[in-house]
C-alpha cells in the first residue's frame, strides 16, 4: 500500500520543525490529528520515523532517509494540480545552500541572478555558518547543501569538487619589522590566530611536506572566521594561514607578506556538498558546474 499524500505531508511538516505542535499549526491541524498521520505512516514503512523524549525530538536514520523522497513526492502531486489544456506548470523548487560568510558573500553571493537565469525554477536562498554547523543542519536537514573546503567523511553526504583553494602563511610587514618570522624559533614572539582551536587554518602549514612542522607561538587566539582572522593579521596583531584568494588584494598591496615562502603549503579544494540519497542530484550537479567556471575571489 502507498502511503497518503496527507501522511507525507504531516511527515515533512513535523520533520522541518522537529514539534508536532509547531507542525499541527502550520498544517492547521491538531497535533494528536499529526500524530495520528505520522504513526499511520510509520505503520505502513514499518519503522519510527522519530524520536521522541521529554526535552527533543529528532529524525531516525529512516525519518533522515525519507526526508527527501517525501518532498520529492508532494513537489510532484503539487505539479500535477497544475496542469491544464495545453499548459503544464513546471513546479519550482526553493534550496537553501550553506557556505562560510566570506566565501558567501564575495563569491556565491554574485552569482545568485546567473544561477537563477541557468535554473529558472530554482530559488536559492543562503545560510552561513562554520563547516561544522554546516554538516550538522545538512544532517538535521535545515539546509539542502553547502560549499564548504572541509573533507567529507560521512557515507551520507556527497560532494562535487568545485574549486581548488590554495593558503598562504602571511603576516604584516610592520609587525614583521619588529619581531621578523624567518625560523622556527622565531615564532615564540608570535600569536598565532586561527578560526578553530584544533588550529585548523594553520593545519596546512603543518602538514606541508616541506614544512619545518609545528611552530611554539607566543600565545593563540581563535576569532571563529577566517574575515576576522585576516583583519586581525593586517593590523599587525598576529600572524596566521589564510586562503590565497582572500589575501591575495592584501599581498599586492603590500599591506600582508608571505612567511616560509620556501614552504609549500597543502592546498584544499571547495566541494558542494548534499545528501547522498536527495533526488534533486541533477539540480546539485549543475549548480556545481557553473559554481566551477567562476573564478574565486
């Protein structure tokens, strides 16, 4: 037996906000009436779909993995009310993509009225957070996808490279006037600055085969973005890994310089990230594609 399209869609209300309540009033409904709904169709897959507890709820790896077949399906029923004599509707679909702030704003950002030209019944709209939030609101699925330079390790997620990202090890030149950073021991009159405390910028620079390893700082400080990171460094109160394409302004204006230059730091590449078992994949295949002819900056 199918299950019914109002199942579904008292399934895909309760997942997005995680509260049969919250769920009921959109829906216009009583919760015990999506309640109801929602263990008919547990009954009929043959598995919870959530899990409840006094404090939270949230989807098990069925509920996770229906998520998107269950959108797929009402995006599908809807189209088909909107088909006529001689007029077949085309149904739109609205995406949210996940990136960090500085990549968002300076690359994604200006390319939302192409993409939309590219994909004229897509609508984009934007998140921003760190990596780690990003894969988390992936899994809770609170976005649709992301562009992020952290690896994927998850079975669950698929990712599309897209672009290469190279780092630079760069400080001020005033600071560097004062305190120079020519050797390792150098760095013990340095603050080193990073955007996580696992130091994860500065991780490029270690792990480099060339590197002469990991460098004694004076103290550390975590600013959590890489913008924060950089304005910090062009004041000359620290020194730190960036992304080229950030810094690469600051280099020929002389306003940054390049550390260890000898050493070849380990680059990264941007991949666009989504569940492995959403259907829209063609939709996610193409925005990569032209996500890849735009040059970072």
């Amino acid at each position: 037996m199918l299950p019914s399209l109002e199942s579904l869609r008292c399934f895909v209300a309760a997942a997005r906000v995680l509260n049969f309540r919250s769920a009921a009033a959109s829906l216009a409904l009583t919760p015990a009436a999506v309640g109801q709904r929602i263990k008919q169709l547990e009954d009929e897959i043959g598995a919870e779909l959530f899990v409840r507890t006094t404090r939270r709820m949230h989807l098990t790896t069925v509920g996770l993995a229906l998520m998107p077949r269950a959108e797929a399906c009402l995006m599908a029923a809807a189209a088909c009310l909107e088909v006529s004599e001689g007029n077949v509707g085309t149904p739109s679909v609205e995406l949210v993509l996940g990136t960090r702030h500085e990549l968002g704003v300076s690359w994604i950002l200006p390319q939302l009225d192409d993409l939309r030209a590219l994909l004229p019944t897509v609508k984009i709209h934007l998140y921003f957070g760190s990596s780690q939030d990003l894969f988390l609101r992936l899994r809770t699925l609170e976005i649709d996808c992301a562009v992020t330079s952290s690896a994927v390790s998850e079975e669950k997620l698929a990712a599309v490279p897209i672009h290469r990202e190279e780092y630079a090890f760069v400080g001020a030149p005033r600071l560097l006037a004062k305190f120079p950073l020519r050797r390792p021991q150098d760095a013990k009159a340095h603050e080193l600055v990073d955007v996580t405390t696992q130091r994860s910028l500065f991780r490029y620079f270690v792990d480099a085969e060339s590197s002469p390893g990991d460098l004694s700082f004076k103290s550390f400080l975590r600013l959590g973005t890489i913008e924060a990171v950089r304005q910090r460094i062009v004041a000359g109160s620290g020194v730190g890994v960036l992304p080229r394409y950030l810094v690469e302004p600051d280099l020929r204006a002389k306003r940054l310089v390049r550390l260890f230059q000898k050493v070849n730091l380990r680059d990264d590449y941007f991949r666009f990230v989504f569940r492995a078992d959403d259907p829209r994949r063609p939709i996610f295949d193409r925005l990569a594609a032209a996500m890849r002819e735009v040059p970072l900056r």
